[in-house]
C-alpha cells in the first residue's frame, strides 16, 4: 500500500536525526510532509499541486531537481555508499496521489 494522508504532519514540527559523520541534526518540517533517512540522508516527501519532482542538495549547497520520479545512478551510489556528498532529498508529489 501507498503513502497515506495520516503519515503526513499537519502542523510544522522538527525532524531529528544523525547525519553520515554521526552528527545529530534537525530539519523543520512543514505541513503537508513527512520524512525519514535512507543510508543517513533525509528524504522528505512535500504535498504539492499537481507536479511530481525531485530535488538533491549537495554538502556543497548545490542542488539539483529532476522532473518525475527517478534519480540517477550516480546520486543513488553516493548515498548508498555515505559518502556525505548528498545532504538531502525533497520529492514532491500531487496531493491527490496518495491514498486515503
């Protein structure tokens, strides 16, 4: 099964977690997303109108989006292996497209 709107935070809230050099962080989370690691990187999924994208930050405050829903096989590789490189992953998705 799917994503549900439960899973999602309703209000703006703080998301901790340990980055891949073991060091404690905290994200701020906005209404209408929800988050968890991968290998250490948060992933956090945004409610939006009607698109679908991803967006990867990199350590070096760059940050790449891509249309649709798939990541390449190098940014996939560089969170697999922790390299530190990627400092996180935002996808958003149409809010009609989760189950309820």
């Amino acid at each position: 099964k799917g994503l549900r709107p439960e899973e999602f935070v309703t209000e703006m809230m703080n998301f901790e977690y340990y980055n891949t050099d073991g060091q404690a962080r905290i994200l701020s989370l906005t209404r209408g997303s929800l988050a968890f690691t991968w290998c250490q990187v948060p992933v956090i999924y945004e409610l939006n109108g009607n698109s679908t994208w991803i967006q990867i930050e990199f350590e070096d405050g760059a940050v790449t989006e891509v249309a649709g829903t798939r990541m390449d096989t190098r940014i996939s590789r560089e969170i697999m292996g922790r390299t530190g490189r990627v400092r996180s992953v935002r996808i958003g998705i149409p809010a009609d497209s989760i189950s309820g």
